[in-house]
C-alpha cells in the first residue's frame, strides 16, 4: 500500500481523529510485576534521559496542545504509565482545561480512561474519576492467593488488600471498573483456573465479561504457559461461559462474548482488524514521542515521529505504517475460515516473538474456536428459552 491511500486510511489529514490516544505520563510504577515489559525491556522502556521519564506540570498541557493539532478529535483520553495515579496532579490538569474548553483545536469533547493497578486509588483518586466519569481498567490477577504473586511491590510484597479496599470504597461510591486479569503459570501453581477467575470477579467486583488473556511469554520465562496448557485452561471456561448464558447466567470470558459478537454481525466483505494499535489508538510518551501503541514504547524502530514535529505526517516515518498494515489487516495463520474469529494483541504477540507481523497463537485460538463452535451446535435441544438461545436461533448457529 502507498503512502498516500494508507495516510487515507488511518489519519487523514482533512479529518485527523483518533479513538484513543494513550498519555503515557510517566514511565514509573510503583509495583514490580515480574511480566510487565516495564520490568522485561527497561533499557528500552526507560527514557535514557531521566527528565524525559516523567510529564511535568509545565509540559503536559503544551503536548496536548500539540496532538490535538494534529487529531482535533480524539474520542478517549486513556491515562497511561507506569502508574498513571502517580501522576494524578496532570491527569486533573489535563481534565480541567478539557472541560474548560481551553484547548485550541479540540473538534469533540473526550471521554477520559485509565489503567492503574489500584494501590494508589485513594479518596482524592476517586474523587476525581468520579467527578470526571473515569472508564477505569483495574490491572489485577485474582483472588489474593495468586494476585500476592504477580502484583508486588519492590520488596516482593503482594498489593491485593490494599487494592481490594481501594475497590471496596469506589464500589461503596457508586463507581464501576473493568478488569484486566493475566492469566499465567502463577495461576496453575496456585491452582486457581480461569473458571475460578470467572466466579470470583463476578462476585466480588461485579464482572460479567472477563477479559483475562493468558500472558504473552517466551519460553524462558518461568510464568510462561505452554499452547497445550493455555488450551487446557480455556476450554473449561468456555464450556462455562455456554453453559452460563443458557442458564441466563451473564458470567463469560471474553472469547466467548467476542465470538457471539463476530456470528452476530458477521459480514464476510468486511475488513478484520486485528488491533486498534497504529489506526485508531496511538500513545504519547513523556518525551512526547509517538507510537501505534503503548505497547511498543521505546521500540526505537517503531516510532511514528514527535508531537513537537510542526509537520508530522509528513516527517512521520511510514515504514512503521505499512508494518501494521500488514499486521492488523494481514492474514494470520488460522485456517481462512476462523480468521474473522481471531482479534489479538500486536503487543502481546511482539512479546512473545519480538515481531510485530508474527501471529504465535493462531494454532491455539484455533482449536478453542474449533472447541468453542462444537459446544454452541451441542445439545441445543435442551437449551432453555433464554436471551442467549434467542439471539443464537434468530443468528441460525442453533
Ligand atoms: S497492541 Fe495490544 S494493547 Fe495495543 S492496541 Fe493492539 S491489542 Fe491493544
């Protein structure tokens, strides 16, 4: 693809807009998770220039100034780190000229986002998400028994009952989050299944789709989890989340609820993106550099260019363009028929490969899709009048 029809297609120049520009705004956290790639790659994590590191009250609204002149409109402001609470004097900065309408250029009005691990998600954090309606993604494991050994402090120390009386409090005041749950050889050494995850983040925090992907890890890695072991582990949770939504129980893991989602609006012309990375999510480092995704922070080779740059598409550099044409709307090695079933993490699978076009999990999203479509045809005869059997028989998978 040419420069020109590819520019058309992510940001054009007449209307330059983004569903979410992640603000990376400091690359310091204050857990020392052991599968973070802030903890893997900290030599190409970290800014080699200390002051590069972090956003200061003094640059944070001037870059923002800056992207909204290339993208006036911007759906989502996705607060980032590190630990974005960290830095939670710029996120209320950031939130005050918003809603103040003081940016120059700012074609809508963004929603606001973030990820944090709760630690730091004290009265005057939840204040603030409150008052400016925070879509919030907890980053948290489990149940104490296998959170205690992935979210830790610097000393090795688990982070759950803090976070949990963070989340009790938000709950108390009305506020709802998401979580994100990775599932790892910490789980299996724990003996806590995917299931147990389904149950305890629909108890406890009120979850009803569950998005706990396994962790994207090489073999060297000792939370790494074999392509037999992820299968093992997700089958079960399937079979569940089916049997769930025939009982009208809404408790699923996200593949499920991502699949029903494709049989519905199925339509064999359209376009499977794989990820949102590169067009329509990027990330804005403290340095101000930009790049298709928070995931690739630092990746020299990956960087789109600078939101100082007074001409960015035209200095951006375009080879990282026409790489993530080819790995969101490239084929992947799922047979043709199951590729529109298969959305992933260019991130993850980097990762996993240190390649941005390698798929490395193809062959297990294929035999959970493949275990997945036999389970929907099974014993539909007996399947109760639910919503779920409903939307199935009207989409004629029953
Ligand atoms: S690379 Fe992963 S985290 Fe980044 S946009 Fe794609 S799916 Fe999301």
């Amino acid at each position: 693809m040419d420069k020109s029809s590819l520019m058309a297609k992510t940001v054009e120049p007449n209307h330059p807009s983004l569903h979410r520009l992640a603000i990376m705004l400091t690359e310091v956290c204050n857990l020392a998770c052991p599968y973070c790639y802030e903890h893997r790659d900290p030599e190409i994590f970290y800014n080699p220039d200390p002051h590069k590191r972090t956003m200061t009250e003094a640059s944070v609204i001037d870059m923002l100034e800056r992207a909204y002149k290339i993208w006036p409109r911007i759906s989502t402001l996705f607060f980032f780190g590190g630990e974005p609470l960290l830095k939670r004097k710029l996120i209320r900065q950031i939130c005050e000229v918003v809603e103040a309408g003081s940016i120059p250029g700012m074609g809508i009005k963004p929603k606001y986002a973030m990820i944090t691990n709760a630690t730091l998600l004290d009265e005057d954090a939840r204040e603030m998400v409150l008052k400016y309606d925070f879509g919030l993604n907890i980053s948290l494991d489990g149940p104490p028994v296998v959170n205690d050994l992935s979210r830790i402090d610097r000393h090795g120390h688990g982070t759950s009952s803090l976070s949990m009386q963070n989340l009790a409090k938000l709950r108390d005041a009305g506020g709802t989050y998401h979580i994100e749950a990775t599932f790892s050889r910490f789980h299996l050494e724990a003996g806590v299944t995917v299931m147990d995850l389904m149950d305890y983040f629909n108890s406890e925090h009120g979850v009803r789709v569950l998005h706990a992907p396994w962790v994207s890890a090489t073999p060297d890695n000792r939370y790494y989890l074999t392509d037999d072991e992820i299968v093992e582990s997700y089958i079960p949770a399937i079979r569940y989340s089916l049997d769930n939504l025939r009982k009208g129980v809404p408790k699923v893991i996200f593949l499920v609820d991502h699949w029903l989602q494709v049989l519905k609006s199925y339509d064999p012309m359209a376009r499977r993106a794989y990820c949102p990375a590169f067009f329509s999510d990027l990330s804005m480092n403290p340095a101000g550099d930009i790049y298709p995704c928070f995931m690739f922070n630092g990746y020299q080779y990956l960087k789109m260019g600078n939101v100082y740059d007074d001409q960015f598409f035209k200095t951006m550099n375009w080879s990282v363009g026409r790489a993530f044409q080819e790995a969101i709307f490239g084929p992947c090695d799922c047979p043709t028929e199951y590729q529109a079933f298969h959305s992933g993490c260019v991130g993850a699978d980097r990762i996993a490969t240190n390649s941005i076009l390698a798929k490395p999990y193809c062959g297990v999203h294929t035999r959970l899709l493949e275990a997945f479509l036999e389970m929907l045809m099974e014993d539909s005869s007996t399947v109760p009048n639910s919503s779920f059997h409903a939307q199935t028989t009207k989409m004629g998978v029953l």
